[in-house]
C-alpha cells in the first residue's frame, strides 16, 4: 500500500515538534544534517510526502486507534539524504495520517 497524496501531515508536527530541539527523543538534530530546519518547513512536508508515495507502506500494527503503518526509505533534503522511518496511522474512520519520522538506524 502507498500513503495517499493527500494523507494529513498536521503542520503541528513538524514545527512544534519534529524541529524543535528537545531534551528527549530530538530529531531536529537529525534533520538537520539533511538541511531541514524552521525556514524550510515546506520542504520537509514535501520530502515526507515523496517518499510515502514512493515506498510500499507496511503494515506494522493495530490497536484502538486504527491501523499503524511504517514507511522506510532516504529522506531527500536540501543538502544531504537520510534513512527514516515514517510511521502513518489509518483511524477507525479512514483517514490516513502521519504520527512521526525518526532515523533509520537498522540502515
């Protein structure tokens, strides 16, 4: 399965939290070595979305929730490319969103 092109990516995730240092489980670290940071916002939406209709979406679990799916591949940036995980969820109702990206360290 791929992650539709109009899956939701709340703009919250990304700026309040995927770039944004913090003291646990920071990932603006990392996507800063691609070159994403506050100023490119569109481009890192636009990478996630890339590489989501690119790769085969696999199922990884289901709860309450809905159904978790893991998107792995080479996230392109500005500068550099990185190995990401990105983890989508489909709800009970049927919507396709994106929960969170964080490395690839199995690469």
């Amino acid at each position: 399965m791929r992650i539709p092109i109009d899956a939701i990516i709340p703009p919250a995730k990304l700026t309040k939290y995927l770039l944004v240092p913090l003291a646990e489980s920071d990932k603006s670290d990392y996507l800063a070595r691609a070159g994403f940071d506050q100023s490119n916002v569109p481009l890192l939406e636009a990478a996630i979305r890339k590489l989501s209709a690119t790769v085969d979406a696999v199922r990884d679990r289901v709860n309450q929730f809905g159904t978790y799916y893991v998107v792995r591949g080479m996230l392109q940036g500005p500068i550099a490319v990185l190995p990401v995980r990105s983890v989508w969820i489909q709800g009970t109702e049927g919507v396709i969103s994106f929960v969170t990206l964080v490395p690839d360290e199995d690469d």
